[in-house]
C-alpha cells in the first residue's frame, strides 16, 4: 500500500514523502542523522537547509567556497543569526560576531542560526583550524532539552579539518562517525551533503538514520544501495528534478518525495557578500598554537603578557595557570620586550 506523509513544522519548506515500500514517520523533534548524496548541482545543499529550517537552532559549517551558508541571513531566521569568524578578519556587517579566541558554548544560546562560512578566515589553514574549535565547543554539550541542526555541506572538508590538528586519517574518519553516532546524546541533528563515491561514505551511510538520495548522474548508486533500483526506475535517479528525492531509511523503508526549494538559498553566480553589504578586511593570521608539539598560541603569548604586567603573577605562577615550564613563560616575556609594539600582540587585535 503507498501511503505518503507530510513533513512541516512552523512556516518553513515542507516535504512530501510517499512511501513505495514499508512506512516511517519523520520526527523533526529529534535528534536525527541524515545523509545526502548526489551530484554536484542536485541540491542537497538545499534540502539540508529546508529540514535543518525546522529545528529551533542551527549550526551551520563546513560550506563550499562560495559561502553559500550566509543565505541564512535572508532566511525568516535573519533576525537570530551569529557569525563565527576567524581572529585576522575584521568583518563589517549589521550581524553580531563572534571571533574564535572568545568562542565559547554558552555564547550560541542567544542565537536561532550560528554560521562560519570560508570568507571568515585568512587561509584554509585558518578555517580548519577555526572549524576544530567550534566542533570541539559543540562537543561540550552534555545534556539538551531541544535539538539542534548541524548541518555539514560537505563531508570531505570535515575530514581534512581534523587531518590539520595532527591525526590520520582513519581518526579522522573514526571522529566523524563518532559524531553521527553520539549526535543523539549530544541532541544534534546531524545533515551531511556529500558527492564522494569512496569507502568514507559507506561508513556514514551504516550510521545514518535516513540516506537522501538527489541526481546521481552517470556514478549511479554505490553497492549497498542497489537495491533501491528494484523500486525506483535507475534512469530517473541518474538525473531528477532539485526539488526531489529518494529516501531510504535505517528500517529499510523507501519512498520518494518532493521540498519546497527555500527561497533564500543562494543562486548561481550570486555575490552573496555584497548582496548582504558584508565587508571584510583581512590581516595577518595569528598563530593558534599546537598542543601535541606543546607550541604555544598568540593568545597563550598574551595572557602570559596581561597575568605578568597586570596581575603580577610569578613566572611560576603563570606557568601552572598557562600549563607551560617557567623557562617558557620568561621566554615570552622577553619576546614581548624585545619589539614595540610586540607583533604577536599585535596580530590578535580586533
């Protein structure tokens, strides 16, 4: 029997689902994974949106090049949203920022849309390093009484993220699947858009509670997934519609379905930034530091700094409170007082 559901909540994009085989209903009241993939230009990305739309705070990250997550800022969202940015850019723009250095996890809470996008940063190296340090701020949530969307818009760049704070690859892939699994204890939402065809995407797929299926062009559907052509005409899969999709979830249900497209999502070729009046000027990165080589940040440098002039702490006592040898607090100090002003003071100036 084919029976259909409706999926809405508020005044957001709403899917339709009729289902081909078994039945499922959808809760956007929980904290859900869901996988998308498809070709480039499918719109997965959109419909990442239009189901994170419907959880009351969104976490947006790990977007393409285009800064396509700042659509949010014309959504009906606008009014909430937060910008996470990198500490060597001064960003102009009527919404409130936040930069690295001061994020913390109680800083999100005011806010019904949080978002980084790639123009935040000075370099690559800076946005994933950037990006490490909000998901290890997002980790810190311990209990939750709503969920919240996490909506990654490509899996590859999670990975590479965590490759840059020193780890191979395989702890890499194995933190991303541990972030699909425990989302539910930590009550995120979690949405990933991919177009990789490789091993990473078989192990996130095993871990998702529902699989999008969008235009899969000539690639056709990977091994573990061909037996949705016994439901679904292949050549329609190869190329459909942006507005539609295959779902198949965890309980092996298959249904196929239609969005509405969100009006605010960023169109081709569109400069968002402009659109949105958002300058931004760009200076020189700060080093973050690396705890595994035990080098110490710009940060570590000027608290060192502020704790010496200011309070007038021993170098023994900022070297408990900075976790670092004494040897290494007068090290710093006499950087400080070699130059006027100090450069590494003076690259974490707002």
């Amino acid at each position: 029997m084919v029976e259909s559901e409706v999926l809405e909540k508020n005044s957001f994009p709403k899917a339709r689902i009729v289902w081909i085989r078994g039945k499922e209903t959808i809760n956007l009241d929980e904290p859900k994974t869901w996988v998308n993939i498809g070709q480039k230009h499918s719109g997965k990305s959109s419909l990442n949106e239009a189901l994170a739309a419907n959880y009351p705070k969104i976490i947006d990250l790990f977007g393409s090049r285009d800064n396509e997550g700042l659509a949010w800022c014309r959504s009906p969202l606008k009014d909430s949203v937060v910008f996470i940015t990198g500490d060597s850019v001064k960003v102009s723009c009527e919404w409130p920022i936040i930069r690295l250095s001061e994020l913390a996890f109680g800083k999100l809470k005011d806010y019904d849309v949080c978002l980084t996008v790639h123009a935040f940063y000075g370099n690559l190296s800076e946005e994933f390093k950037g990006l490490n340090k909000i998901l290890d701020v997002l980790y810190s949530r311990t209990h939750w009484a709503e969920p919240w969307a996490l909506a990654i818009r490509e899996a590859a760049n999670f990975i590479y993220s965590r490759i840059t704070l020193g780890k191979n690859q395989f702890e890499a892939k194995a933190e991303f699947i541990y972030l699909l699994r425990e989302g539910w204890h930590m009550g995120y939402a979690v949405g990933v858009d991919t177009i990789r065809w490789t091993s990473i995407d078989i192990e996130i797929r095993d871990v998702s509670d529902y699989i999008f299926i969008k235009s899969i062009g000539r690639k056709g559907l990977p091994p573990e997934l061909r037996f949705v052509y016994g439901y679904i005409d292949p050549f329609s899969l190869m190329k459909m519609p942006q507005n539609q999709f295959v779902i198949v979830t965890d309980t092996g249900s298959i249904g196929v379905g239609t969005f509405e497209y969100p009006e605010w999502h960023k169109k081709k070729h569109e400069d968002i930034l402009g659109k949105l009046n958002i300058d931004i000027e760009y200076g020189e990165i700060p080093n973050y530091g690396n705890d595994r080589r035990k080098v110490l940040s710009d940060f570590q440098h000027a608290e060192i700094v502020r704790l010496y002039n200011d309070e007038n702490l021993s170098m023994g006592k900022i070297a408990e409170r900075i976790q670092c040898s004494p040897a290494t607090v007068k090290n710093q100090l006499d950087k400080h007082d070699k130059a006027s002003p100090c450069p590494i003071c003076s690259r974490i100036k707002p």
